[in-house]
C-alpha cells in the first residue's frame, strides 16, 4: 500500500493533512499556513515552484496554485502571456484528465494511470 492509500480510504482524515504526509514524505519544504491551506516549494526538472494548496469545505473544492519566478524582456511580454494562456489550467487538465479516471475509475496504479498523460502520443485519431 502507497503512502497515500491508507489515508485516502478515511473520510475522517483531511485533504491538507494528505498533503502535509507526501510533502513530508517527498522532503519537500512545506508551511502549513492554516488548517486548510499549506504552502510548499517542490524542486522540478525545468525551475523551483511554489505550490499552494486550500481546502474548501464548504465547497469541497481543493484549489491548486502553482508560481515560478520568470523576468522576461520587456519587450517579449506579449508571447509570455500568449504562451501561458496556451498552456493554462484546461490543457493541463486535459492532459493529466484521463490519467486521474484510470487511477479512480479505472482502478490503476497512480504510475501506470500517469503513464497515460506522459507519454507521448504518435499518429492520429
């Protein structure tokens, strides 16, 4: 059983605590900032990003923040906003979509179900 599963199958256990146990696991600096929100900075291949995570109950929603430090010229402004809006939250969603049913739904493993959205796709549907 993966760190995550034993904790996962509680109602009783809170979304932040979950997190809170893998950035521990992982090593990764964290700051619990409240009971429903914590902050961590978590070391990837390209930069350093501070991640933010807050836990509405009211809505059960769990909210996702992701921020890197970035100082573009001045002048290439425009392509950095273009290219983060072609990059935002709905082609992430849609990439890492089908990966989240096969790990839920599907009842796969989190690597293999990740294995969905990383690889890369060849030829067309």
């Amino acid at each position: 059983m993966s760190l995550s599963e034993h904790e996962l199958y509680s109602d009783e256990i809170h979304p932040i605590d979950i997190v809170e146990s893998i950035a521990e696991h992982y090593e990764w600096e964290f700051d619990r900032v409240g009971d429903d929100q914590i902050a961590m900075v978590v070391e990837g291949q390209w930069k350093t990003y501070s991640i933010t995570l807050a836990w509405s109950g009211h809505d059960e929603v769990l909210r996702l923040i992701v921020t890197f430090d970035m100082d573009p010229p001045k002048a290439r402004r425009p392509e950095l906003f273009e290219a983060l809006n072609a990059a935002y939250a709905v082609a992430a969603a849609e990439r890492f979509y089908p990966a989240v049913l096969l790990a839920t739904w599907g009842e796969e493993p989190v690597a293999r179900a990740m294995q969905v959205a990383i690889a890369e796709a060849y030829g067309r549907a």
